[in-house]
C-alpha cells in the first residue's frame, strides 16, 4: 500500500512496535484494524465504516474489506473520517479539498494545517507549536498514551523463553546467599507433592531445605512416601488455609531465603541456581522467574520484564512458584495477610515493592500443572465456599483498590458542599461516552454546581483522543486515565478519588441524561435518612428499564421494579423505600462511598452497585429512594464484554449476603398496584436455579370502588409519536395526555406507550389497548379489549389493518360510515380539545401575532404557510423543518411549548390550519381546529368535510392564496367571523360537546359493553 495515508511513524506508535512499512501494512491487514489501530492520526476505521453505512455513495464495507483500502482505492472523500474531524465544515471552508489526491486529509496535511484552517469547533490551531495542526495534537495525546501503556503494561513473552537447562548454572557459593527453604503446602494428591518434592531434590544447589505442611482437608504429608533426606521437612499440624500454611512455613523456615512451591508444579535442576544469581548481581531481596505450563494445548507465555510496583498495579500476574524472598525481608513486610479473600501474594509483592524493585531471571525454571491447579479449585473442601475470590478473574482487584487509592486521605480531604461530580466511566465507547457528557452538560440547571468525571478505563488511541477533547468541548470536565481496563467498580472508584464535590453521582456511559435530572437527586440527599438516590431509567421507547432493585421471597438475585413497564406507572415512586439500587445513574454522599472505599471489584461488571448498598445500608439506618422526576434513557448492555462475569457475580452476591438479603419484592410490587402469586425462571442461565432471576407473575390488586361505580381498568394508549423531547413536537403526545386526563378523570387507570414500544413486556396485565391510529400501525392484543381511534391518514390503513380490533373510531362521520358499509365495527369520533387548556380567558384578542401557524413543515412545503408568505401576510410560524422553505423572518421558533399555544391562538388575528390531503379527502377535522376554536380564535382553513356543520362561522375556509390575502387583509374580521362574544359562544359549545372528557365517556361505555358481553366485569 503506497498511500501517502498510511503514517508509518504513527502506526508504529500506537503497535508499540518498530515495524518496515511493508510489514506495517500487513500487519494493519491482518491484525491491526481488528484491534481499534489506525493507519493515520485522523481516520479511524471503524468509525468510517459506520459513517459509510449512511452515506449516499455506498451502504458498507463489503465483507472482509477493509475500511481503510475502500477509502484510498474508491475516494469516498467526502464521507467522514474521524469523530475530531468536522469533515462538513473544513469542506465548506475548503471545497477543493474534496479533488486533492489524497482527499481532505492530504489537502489538510498540505495546505490546511499550516495557514491554521478550522476542522472543529474546539480546536484552535497554532501553526508555530503544531504545525500539522489537528495531527500534531492528536500524535501527543497519543505518545502520552503509549507512555502509559508502555511503563506501566507488562510485556509477555510469547515464544520459548530460555531455560535454565539452557545453560550451564553452576551453584551459586556466596554467604549473601545461604541456604533456602522450599516451602510446599500439600493440598489435594500425594503424587503431586511427591513429583514436586523430587524436583527440589534434583537442584543442582544442595544448600536447601524442603518443608512439606498440611491444610485442613487436604492430603497428610506423612502419607506422602517422601524420600528419606533429612533437608526435608513434615510440619506437624493442619493450618486453616493454604496462606496460612505459607505464613507457617515463612515462620519456621532456617534458610536466609524461602521459595514458595505450589504441589504439581516442578522445578528445572538449575533452578535455584539461576535465581540466587539475579539476587546477587542486582543485590536485591526478592526475584522471580519464569514459569510455564509445556503442554501443547495451554497458550504459551511468560513475563518477559521484571514485576515492578507499576506493572503490579497495571495487572501483571506473576506465580507463587516463581517467587525467592529473603526470610527476613518477607517477615518483616508481614507475611501473607491471611485476612484476604484473594491477592494474598499481589499484596505480599507490592508491600516488597514499596522497599525495592525485585530481581528478574529471565529464564524458564518453573513448569507449572495448570490442570492440577484447576482440579484443586473444583475439588470439594468443607471449608472452601460457593465461590473462591482467589480463582476469580478479579481476584487481586480488591488489592488494587487499596494500593491505587488513599482512601485515608480522601476521607481527611476537603470537599466542596455545593458541587456534584457526575462520574463516567469508559472502556472504549467514544460515542456513546461522547453522548453522555453532551446531556450532562445540556442539563446543567442554575444554581447547581457540577462537574463531570469521565473514567478513559484503558481506552484505544481513537477513543483515548476523543476523550481528551472532551475537556476542550465542554465546561467542567476533567478525564482520569488508567492504562488498563480496571472493570466498572474499580474504574468508578479512580474516579471517586479526583472527585471534588460532596455528592457524587455513578453514570453509566450508555445514557442520556433527560432536563431537570439532577436536582431531586441532589434534594433526595438533603434528607440525612437517605442514603442514595436514582433516577428512573428508561428504555430509549419509553419504557422503564429500572425504578429501583428488588428482592424475591427465598432471598435470590434481585429484579429490577417495573420493568417493562410505563414511565406513568411510576407515579408516586418517590415514596417508596428501597434495600438497593442500580449504579448506572446513582447519587450517594462522597463521605459514604469512601468510608466503604468505594465499590468491591471483586465483583466484575455486574452486582457491585447492589453489595455497595447493602454495605452502605449496615453502616447506619436508612433507606434508598428513586426519583421519577430524574429521568434518564439508558441503552442498556451496550459495554463489550458486560455479561462475561454475570453467574459468577451472582455467586459472589450470594455467597456473601447468604441469610442477609432482603425479601422486599412483594411489598414493593403491592405499592405499586400488583399482587406477586409466584416466581418464575423466564430466563434460564446456569443449571443452578439460584442463580437464574426469579421474576415475578403478577396480578393486579382490585381497586376499591363504591356501590354502582365503574370498575377501574387499566388503558394502554398507543400513539405515533416518538418518546423523549422529540416527541413534544408532536401534536400525538399532547392528544394522548390530554385524553389520558380525562379518562383519569373518570377513575381510569392509563399508561402511553410511544412508537416502538407498543408490545412492552407488561402489556399482558392491560385491560384496553387504544391505539390512536396515525403513521404508525399496531397489533391487537389477544384476550384484551382492543380499540382503535383512526385520527390521521386513512389511506394509510388498509383492510387489513382493521381485523381484530373490536371497535374501530374515525375521526370523520363520513369515512365511518364508510368503514361500517364494508363490515368494519366503525363509529364516528371526532376529534377533540382540553377546554382546561384552550379557553377565551387566556389571553385578549387580537393582542399577539397577526397570522399565526404553529406545526412543523413535515419536510414539504405546507399549503397554508406557503400561501401566506407569497401574499406576503405577516405570519409567524412556531415549528420544525421550516428554514429550508420560508425566510427566516417568518420563523419566530421551533417550539411553542403546549401550554401556551391556547393563549397563543387566543391573542392572534388569524390561526391558519391546514390537512394532510387524505385528512382533507376523506372529511378528518384537525385538532387543531378544535383547540383554536375552542380557545376563542379566528381560524382560516384549506377545504375538509364537514367544516361548517361543526364549526360554523368560526372556522373560514379559503381555497388559493388570493382569497387567504383577501381575507386577512379585511378591514372588519369580526364581521367575517363574528363579534368576541360569538366566539366565545363557539368556544363553549366546542368546549361541551368536543371535550376530551366527552370523547373519554364513549371510550369507557364502549370498554365496558364490550367486556360484559364477554362475561368480564
């Protein structure tokens, strides 16, 4: 590959290798972009590809091509390249860019960057200290990066390492040196200790001594037939675990060094020889190894440089059996701390760290029996629990936290009362994190200080550098950086200590927060018997993904509280108490996170938030509340990698809270209107039921009602509109609460479903599905009463579309009647208005605009509006999409808030409306009519049926632009459409007989016939 594209030096950077081009490349090929390397500062290869799949010039990379070859060879220049790169903007700034040969990046390498042209809104070039402008700050942050990974990762060894038996080792003869002793713990098998004992005897040094200990319910050494030397050792007595037998050993033992021996494992005879010399040429008193497992099968690899307190920390893992210490050094720093659960010899050579870097062998002298190990773990021991932290993956975590962290000084340290740190921790999502920050940053709500977080947890270089831009892009936002992947508890917890205020608030990368989130949680925390508080989490549709964490009876793994079901089922939540929450939007004081040194990374990825509030809760009493209030969208299991460790995290939670959990569910469940009768494993994970989540059947209590009163049924109202602050612009979402109210009103229980989300997974416990039938079709649900509004757009539902449903509305007397004819169980209903919301009194007329439209433009050129300005009227439009159509002088706003459009229709001269040309056709009446008039305003409409008989001279209708022109422009408009007082009076007969509250009283009679006649009461 010839592209001057392809930056060697950068590629070797980020590889860490120095490598030819030719072998570069091919390396890129093979390995490299599978692995998130770039072939230059500012093309990243997996982003190009996802912008490819939207662009207009090709749908993807084909299969097994690569990203960075289709953009060279097909010259998609014009598709962006990297998340820093405003390719958009450097395009309109340079559009001859695009015809360079090497595309916008050679243009910006060769002219660009030097006379310091923008490629983002951030980045202010300086030609003199970066001369290759956004290139030259990509390459520091990345050389700043290499130098993390490079100090601080271990470099493993992948081919043979060289053997003791290599060389010829002759023993060592120095006084600084003496004697050893091996100590060797037997376990489990007899031939194991007997095969590693024979190892030791065939040392080339003589100057050891063996000592062989016991541990409860492990093997007798006396039955092990050892040979008859007297340098070996039975140390009478069990010890209650292997690290205590150690610590015995370690105490009893005669030589100036000791050497741990795990049983199975072997040693090379010049073994010891070839680590007393490491010892004496650096002068050192601790060294290690190599050791590896010669099967054919095991993957090979081994250290390859010395285990220093910096690649300890980072995650090297060096083996017990690889490890000489001197006697006295060992038991001066201690020992092994027998009070871990796990990372006894991490914490044992950090502690030897702390005094000195250790001595490195770099030879082979240990083969280790991995299988033997691995039989030990599952072998059953009285003693040994469900889970050993010390076989986990996460096992020296936990020592981690404790040696990166000085939790003593941050529980000393100043904090400030008003600040929140929003903590967000990352492994390698740029966007999603990217996204995170943006809503963090949106919201920030006056009078209340935050400062943002962001955990780069062992980021990729792309990643790595947007993430340093982050700081540049936004106010307050600070980046703590580790080498590697520390996991979510332990990465939250880097972040824990840069935080500066007293409230700290966890934040999954995967969310958007919503307006308002932050301040209840911050209020639920002024109340001192609160120990922390969540937001309510949704789905992206609308639904809930968790209103806090609950327990089933028996104690088992804990369920989120309604799942699956409405945001509106959440009302009152803030009431209710809870045992636990869930961390990915989750407030807690800074006081009490570091008296519990914050999260246990024992647990990796998975219940670290729910043992964070059970260890919090037996601190002090108090409880745990969710806010539905905060609202924040979570895209749920987007991290890589986020189930690897669920069953064993599960285990953990368990093991550990065994008899100590709570069984809350059932009363939780009970507030919110629902009867738990039994547990069900839906979801089967692990043969071991208690491992799976029990999840609750559920019923719903009966609504206490008086004598004669309609029963309460539960409503699902399904509507077009999309869920979040797009969904606001559509006049579906106000229609759907609106009659929602009303059917409250009549002692109704109603939920709303937005588009995507109409099959939630508690529909079953729905008693009436509405769907209010516009863009967007919906199934019937089986066994429920199915009704359905057809309010917009009738040419879009066919036939059928109709079957199943058992009542069908139309918003047109006429298309009803049309329906009916063909067999369809139709009736006609209007569409209608919230007289609460659109009365005379709001505002007085004639006191605002003189033409109003409020309605975005659906991306098409809209009768109406484009009628008025060609007459040049003096309108005023509120709405999306409009720029691309009409002079900016007649777009007052894109949103005209709900609540205000009443006065809004009120106070104008004219309200224009319009329809879709089906609406038009088939005699669909807009709601917009219906609010306008009902408000007390003049309204002017294109043609529909049945205008005049509903409205009367309250709403005109105009044909072309020249009647518009004539009828605005009429000197007397009362005369046109009567006096205030006749619209007034139009205004309550809309009000009366078009009310939500009317329309409601159908929807609930038709329920509740339709339910008899099923036997259903």
């Amino acid at each position: 590959m010839g592209s001057p594209l392809f930056d060697l030096e950068w590629y070797r950077l980020v590889l860490g290798r120095k490598l030819r081009r030719r072998a570069a490349v091919k390396h890129y090929l093979d390995a490299g972009r599978a692995r998130g390397l770039t072939p230059h500062p500012l093309f990243a290869p997996r982003y190009f590809a996802d912008q490819l799949k939207t662009s207009r010039t090709k749908t993807a990379a084909e299969p097994g091509e690569d990203p960075f070859v289709v953009y060279v060879r097909e010259r998609t220049y014009t598709v962006p390249v990297h998340p820093l790169l405003d390719l958009g903007r450097y395009l309109a700034e340079n559009p001859d860019a695009v015809e360079h040969p090497d595309g916008p990046l050679g243009h910006y390498a060769e002219t660009g960057a030097a006379r310091g042209a923008r490629v983002n809104a951030w980045y202010r070039p300086d030609p003199a200290s970066e001369p290759r402008g956004l290139v030259d700050w990509v390459y520091a942050d990345a050389r700043a990066w290499a130098e993390r990974r490079q100090a601080a990762l271990p470099v493993w060894g992948r081919g043979r390492a060289r053997s003791v038996a290599d060389v010829d080792l002759a023993p060592v003869e120095d006084p600084r040196i003496g004697s050893t002793t091996v100590v060797l713990v037997a376990e489990r098998d007899e031939e194991e200790v007997r095969r590693s004992a024979a190892s030791v005897l065939a040392q080339t040094t003589t100057d050891w001594q063996l000592l062989v200990l016991c541990v409860e319910g492990g093997v007798d050494p006396a039955s092990c037939d050892l040979p008859d030397d007297p340098r070996i050792s039975i140390v009478p007595g069990p010890s209650a675990t292997t690290w205590a037998a150690r610590n015995r050993g370690l105490a009893e033992a005669r030589g100036s060094h000791v050497a741990f021996m795990v049983a199975g494992d072997e040693w090379l005879p010049g073994r010891l020889s070839s680590v007393h010399r490491a010892l004496l040429e650096t002068g050192s008193s601790w060294a290690h190894d190599c050791a590896r497992d010669e099967r054919p099968d095991i993957a090979r690899r081994h250290a390859s440089r010395p285990a220093t307190r910096d690649r300890l920390l980072a995650g090297m893992v060096i083996d017990l059996g690889t490890v000489v210490v001197s006697r006295e050094v060992a038991l001066s720093v201690g020992g092994f701390d027998e009070s871990l659960a796990s990372g006894q010899l991490l914490e044992l050579l950090l502690r030897l760290s702390d005094r000195e870097d250790g001595a490195f062998a770099e030879r082979l002298g240990v083969t280790l029996d991995q299988a033997a190990r691995r039989h030990t773990r599952r072998s059953p021991h009285p003693q040994r629990p469900w889970v050993q932290p010390e076989n986990l993956a996460s096992a020296n975590d936990p020592v981690l936290n404790e040696h990166l962290i000085d939790w003593e000084a941050l529980a000393a340290r100043e904090v400030d009362d008003g600040l929140v740190s929003v903590l967000i921790p990352t492994n390698g999502d740029w966007q999603l994190t990217r996204e995170a920050v943006r809503c963090v940053a949106a919201a920030r709500e006056p009078g209340l200080r935050t400062e943002i977080v962001v955990i780069d947890n062992g980021c990729g270089p792309v990643t790595s550098a947007v993430l340093a831009a982050l700081p540049h892009e936004y106010d307050g936002v600070r980046v703590v950086r580790s080498p590697v992947n520390r996991g979510f508890g332990l990465g939250n917890n880097l972040g824990v200590a840069e935080a500066r205020g007293a409230t700290v608030v966890f934040l999954n990368n995967d969310t958007e927060v919503q307006p308002g989130w932050l301040a209840p949680l911050v209020d639920a925390l002024r109340d001192e018997t609160v120990l922390g508080a969540q937001s309510l989490l949704l789905y992206p549709m609308g639904s809930v993904q968790s209103a806090g964490v609950v327990f089933p009876r028996g104690g088992g793994i804990p369920h989120m509280l309604l799942n699956g079901f409405a945001e509106l089922d959440t009302v009152g939540l803030e009431q209710d108490e809870f045992h636990a929450l869930t961390g990915a939007a989750l407030a807690v004081r800074f006081s009490d996170v570091v008296a519990l040194h914050g999260f246990d990374p024992i647990f990796r990825n998975g219940m670290e938030d729910v043992d964070l509030c059970l260890r919090l809760a037996r601190t002090r009493p108090g409880r745990f509340v969710v806010r539905p209030d905060s609202r924040v969208i979570h895209h749920e299991s987007r991290a890589p990698g986020r189930f690897a460790s669920s069953i064993v995290n599960r285990r953990l939670l368990l093991d550990r809270w065994a008899g100590q959990l709570p069984e809350d569910d059932v009363q939780a469940w009970a507030r919110r209107g629902y009867e738990v009768i039994g547990h069900e494993n839906r979801h089967v994970v692990d043969p071991d039921r208690r491992l799976c989540l029990a999840e609750p059947v559920l019923t719903r209590l009966p609504t206490p009602r008086v004598q004669g009163a309609r029963p309460c049924l539960r409503w699902a109202l399904k509507i077009a509109s999309p869920y979040g602050p797009k969904g606001e612009h559509w006049g579906d979402t106000h229609f759907a609460r609106h009659l929602a109210d009303a059917l409250r009103d009549l002692g109704q229980e109603v939920v709303i479903d937005h588009a995507g989300d109409f099959h939630r997974a508690s529909a079953h416990l729905d008693d009436v599905v509405l769907l209010l039938r516009g863009l967007t079709p919906c199934t019937p649900v089986v066994d429920r009463v199915n009704l359905m509004w057809l309010i917009s757009h009738p040419d879009r539902v066919g036939a059928a579309d109709y079957v199943g449903w058992d009542r069908v509305y139309a918003a047109s007397r006429p298309y009803a009647e049309k329906l009916a004819a063909t067999g369809v169980p139709a009736a006609p209903l209007l569409q209608a208005t919230d007289p609460g919301v659109f009365h005379p009194a709001l505002a007085e007329p004639d006191s605002g605009h003189d033409v109003l439209f409020v309605g975005n433009s659906r991306n098409e050129k809209r009768w109406m509006v484009m009628a008025a300005v060609e007459q040049k009227l003096p309108l005023r439009v509120f709405g999306n999409g409009w720029e691309q159509f009409i002079p900016e002088d007649f777009i007052s706003g894109h949103y005209l808030p709900n609540a205000e459009v009443g006065a809004a229709y009120r106070a104008a001269r004219l309200v224009l409306n319009d329809h879709w040309d089906d609406m038009s056709e088939h005699g669909f009446l807009s709601n917009r009519l219906f609010d306008a008039v009902a408000a007390g305003a003049r309204v002017v409409t294109d043609g529909a049926a049945g205008v005049e008989a509903v409205f009367g001279d309250a709403v005109r209708v105009v044909h072309d632009a020249e009647e518009l022109a004539d009828l605005a422009n009429a000197a007397d408009l009362d005369a046109v459409f009567g006096s205030d007082e006749v619209r007034r009076a139009h205004a309550a007969r809309i009000a009366a007989e078009h009310s939500f509250a009317a329309r409601a009283e159908v929807l609930l009679e038709d329920a509740l016939r339709i339910r008899a006649a099923r036997g259903l009461h």
